[in-house]
C-alpha cells in the first residue's frame, strides 16, 4: 500500500509563550483538557478520578531518566558536551549502568569541532581521593558517535552519572537544568533507569492522587519503554512516511501482561510512550501467532498495519502470554520503531489516553490525530484560546474517543 502523509497538515501556531518553562508548584494543579466522543471541555487534573471511566486500568512508563549530559574538557581547556543516547558495549542497560572501569555508549557531542582527536575529562573527588573521567570518540558518525568512557574512582557508569551528569532537559525550554529538574523532570513512580527524556503525561501524578485513585477502585500497572533523544527529533521530510522512527527499548513482566489482558477495553494509558510500548504488542503477539521469535526483537516502523484486522488486542495479549508460559518466562524485551499515523491505525490496546500537548509537525502529533482524527485540530485549537501550557512541563489532556 503507497503511503503519504504531508507534514505541513500537522502544523499549527505555538508562540514561545506558551511553551512551559517550569513546572508548577504542585504537579497535579496543573489543567486538564477533557476530550470525551466529541466534546471538549476543562478541569483541573487533580479531578482526573471523576472523570476517567470507573475501574480503569492505567498504565504508567517507569522508566527513569538518566543524568546523560556529561559537561568535559580538553587539556586546552575546550567545553565539551557528550550526551549519553543508549549503552553501546555493554548493550544492555541493565549491565551498562551496572559495570565499572570502563564502557562504550552510542553519544551526541555538542562543540564536536573542537574535539578532533585524544581524550577528554572531568576531574572530581571520591570517598576523599582525587578520580578522574575520560572520554575518546571510537566510531564516528553523522549524528551519534561511539566513546568509550574509562574512569578509575569505585564506582558503576549509573552512579557516575547520577554523580558527575545533568538531567537532560528538552531542547526547547531554552535553559539550563537546575536542581530542581533533578526531582521534577522524574515521575515519582520511576524505577528503572535508561531514559533521556521524561515519559512527561505522568508528571502529573502525586503518590497521594495515585493512592486516593486506588481507594477509588482505579487499577495500576507499569511497563518500561526508554525514551531516546529521537522523540524531539522534527519530522524534516515533507512526506512524514520518509522519517525513520528511532528505535526505543521496552521490557513488560508477565503479570503486567495478565493484568492488562483481564482489562481489556479499560485500559487508560498515561503518556505516548505507554501508547507506543501497548500498541507494539500485537505486533509481538502476530509473530508468536506465524512461529516466529518475538522477544529481543524491534517492532518494524509499519509493522502493526500489516497485522489482519481481525487479530485483537486481546489476541495479541493471549498470544504472549501463553509463550511466556510455555517457556518459563517471567518478562519479555523487545525494541520498537513504531509510527502511528493516521493512515488507518488500529488501536488494540489502548483505549483512552493521557497525554500532554505536543509540538506542530511532529510523529507525537500524528499519533494523537491517529487516535482522534481531524478533532485534534479543535482540541489544540481550544487548548491555545484558553490558556494551556504546552509541551513537557505543559498541562495535560484526558482523550476518550
């Protein structure tokens, strides 16, 4: 099937303004937009409980995000900025975070022209006694680079970088991180390190409104996808179906997967991260279906429109989950490159969504009007007339088809 989508049908007019800064003191003050079959209206998103539907399972991405901006020198004297994109040797996050002595991650490097060649550091104390931190590119690319990365202080590459790293913040807030990024550009359910951006629909949530949504009777339940620096990539080809979707890690343990299977057709996902870890999942469970290996696989950018029509969410879930059984399995990893587009998507999984405000023509705006077809230009339209705060510090809007 031959696939257009013009991005300039995906634009619409954000003045600086309205982008959000800085949080708000209280994360779940913030406003909350209410999309339900057609009608828009506005709450606060404190109130979500009394309007997400009864006995709703939400899902939240707990994955945490990593101090991946390293500030280094040259001998010279020359600032350098490596930011860390995803564990190259060793591959996995679990063992990258977790290794001493030395390691190899797939970086960006800011001011690259003035490192050619040779190393450079950041010198700094531990446990009383003079470290250091050096980094060599190895591979060079057109937009990321291999460096190694070799220290001697006793300490994994996790906690080097929760010691020497910033938070890396989105590139259009225009600002330096501050401590308060440190806790703030976080979820308060965040577990699992590897993200270099915030999974930011669920910066909304307190422990207190997630504690007082389960006396309520709401359900809970959590996957990992590490979100990769491409979501702030723009979409630059005019024809969207050109743009190569990023590759971004996810992990899902066997009870989630039975918990979100018992509540099938409630499933609240919180974030487009959580949308694009559920709805890689029937592609997982169609090739479990054909015989083929679905786990340490990547989801292909098209590969959910090739599934039959009639192959459900459900199906998908049951698929998985009767491998994972059959093998002893108690989670399964895989990658996706997943596009969702309005070029017919079918929705599986998901089936009401919280997300915040996303910039023009980008694939994170595709996949709202993917879920809501052309309302999505009422709702932005709506959102921009009464005061909304767009992007990741941004409020926030509940989308109920």
């Amino acid at each position: 099937m031959e696939r257009h989508i013009d991005i300039r049908d995906y634009d619409y007019p954000l003045p600086d303004d309205r982008i959000a800064k800085f949080p708000l003191e209280e994360r779940s003050a913030s406003k909350l937009l209410v999309y339900r079959g057609g009608m828009i209206s506005e709450s606060r998103f404190g109130d979500i409980a009394g309007l997400l539907p009864e006995g709703s399972l939400l899902v939240f991405n707990n994955t945490k995000v990593v101090r991946a901006r390293l500030i280094m020198h040259k001998e010279s004297g020359a600032r350098i900025e490596v930011f860390c994109l995803e564990p190259h040797d060793p591959a996995d996050y679990e063992r990258a975070f977790a290794v001493k002595g030395s390691c190899r991650w797939s970086c960006i490097v800011g001011n690259l022209k003035k490192w050619k060649e040779g190393d450079i550091s950041i010198r700094f104390e531990c446990g009383g006694k003079p470290a250091r931190l050096l980094a060599r590119i190895e591979e060079r690319g057109s937009r990321e680079h291999i460096v190694r990365f070799e220290w001697d202080a006793d300490l994994t590459f996790g906690q080097l970088l929760e010691y020497l790293g910033r938070i890396p913040i989105p590139p259009y807030l225009n600002r330096e991180s501050t401590d308060d990024d440190n806790t703030r550009y976080q979820t308060v359910y965040s577990k699992f390190e590897g993200s270099v951006a915030a999974p930011t629909a669920g910066l909304h949530f307190t422990e207190e409104l997630i504690d007082s949504m389960k006396a309520r009777g709401f359900g809970f339940e959590e996957v990992t996808l590490h979100v990769g620096a491409g979501t702030f990539l723009p979409v630059k080809e005019q024809d969207a179906v050109n743009h190569p979707m990023h590759t971004e890690h996810f992990v899902l343990s066997l009870s989630a997967l039975e918990n979100i299977r018992r509540n099938t057709g409630r499933i609240a996902a919180v974030g487009t991260t959580s949308v694009r870890t559920l709805e890689s999942l029937p592609a997982l469970g169609w090739r479990i279906r054909r015989g083929l290996q679905p786990d340490d696989v990547t989801v292909g950018q098209w590969e959910p429109y090739d599934i039959p029509d009639d192959y459900t969410g459900a199906d998908a879930l049951d698929d998985i989950i009767a491998w994972m059984r059959g093998r002893g399995v108690s989670r399964i990893k895989a990658s996706t490159r997943i596009m969702i587009t309005p070029l017919g998507f079918r929705f599986r999984i998901a089936t009401n969504i919280i997300t915040n405000f996303h910039q023009p023509q980008s694939t994170l705006l595709l996949l709202v009007s993917a879920y809501l077809g052309e309302d999505w230009r009422r709702i932005y339209d709506y959102a921009l007339r009464n005061g909304f705060r767009f992007l990741s510090y941004g409020d926030s809007s509940l989308l109920m088809r």
